[in-house]
C-alpha cells in the first residue's frame, strides 16, 4: 500500500458551552472531567483564562467536588497553590494554582514547580497561566471563561 502523499493533522473541534448556572457548570466540569486523557508519563495541566469574576475557581471547586474532595476550595490568590490528596484515583494529587498576584514565572520555580509538573499522578489547574507562558508545556489543555452576565459564563474546552 503507498504513503500518503501529505502530512497526517489532527483536527481538534473545541467545545463552547454556556452556563446559566451552577448546576450547569458543574455538568460542564462533570464532562470535562470524563474525557481528560491520563498520559502517566508527566502531570496533567489544565491552564483556566479569563477575566476575574469568569468563573474559572468555580470550575476548580466543581472539579474538586467530582473528585471527591471534602474540603471547600478557595482560590489560593494569596498562598498561590492549594494541593488535595485524591486516594484511588488516576491521579493522587489535585493542585490548584492561582498566579494572579505573581510578577513572573521565575517566582513560581520556587515553589518546585518542575517536581510538580513532571509527577505524572498530578492533576494541575493554573488560574492565569498566560503569566507563566514561557514555562507551560505546549500540549497543555486549555479552558476559556467569559463572563456573559450575573450568572451566565461562556466556556470553551
């Protein structure tokens, strides 16, 4: 049989839901959640962009509940990062960080980041990665909140 001529492409179809509520935005989290790929060779980390107010702790909170996760998740703004034990699961830690106050990406490498980012068995969402651009790995999944009205956001996966 011949090669083909051209190159292989994967397409990828994003996915752009809006939430009217809650409940709704858990169900986004509870399909998110489903479909994220366990690779077992390196974290995996889900960058969460958008305004302040666009809903990307609530994401995390809701992903935190499916999970299983009996504390109440906040955002970590003034610690920077909150990690949970998840016990039998694909992953065994969900780390929570929030770059909002940071200047830099070298403030984060301080904080083991390479260590945490090259565990396979961390599950990682970063609220404002864009600051960290520079140290993101590029297959990294990315989910888009916009603030629509009081309680409608548009999120894109």
């Amino acid at each position: 049989m011949a090669k083909p001529k051209s190159a292989f492409f994967v397409r990828i179809q994003l996915m752009k839901v809006l939430s009217k509520n809650l409940t709704e935005t858990e169900k986004i989290a509870e399909d998110f959640l489903a479909n994220i790929k366990f690779e077992g060779k390196k974290a995996r980390i889900i960058g969460l962009y958008g305004d302040l107010g666009s809903g990307k702790t609530t994401f995390a909170q809701n992903i935190a509940k499916l999970l299983g996760i009996k504390d109440f998740v906040t955002s970590p703004t003034y610690v920077i990062e909150k990690a949970y034990p998840l016990g039998g699961q694909k992953f065994d830690r969900m780390i929570h960080i929030d770059l909002y106050r940071i200047e830099s990406a070298k403030e984060l490498l301080h904080l083991n980041w390479e260590e945490i980012i090259t565990d396979p068995k961390n599950l990682i969402f970063i609220e404002w990665p864009e600051k960290i651009s520079e140290i993101l790995p590029k297959d990294m999944m990315k989910i888009n909140f916009r603030f629509i009205g009081e309680n409608e956001r548009e999120i894109e996966y």
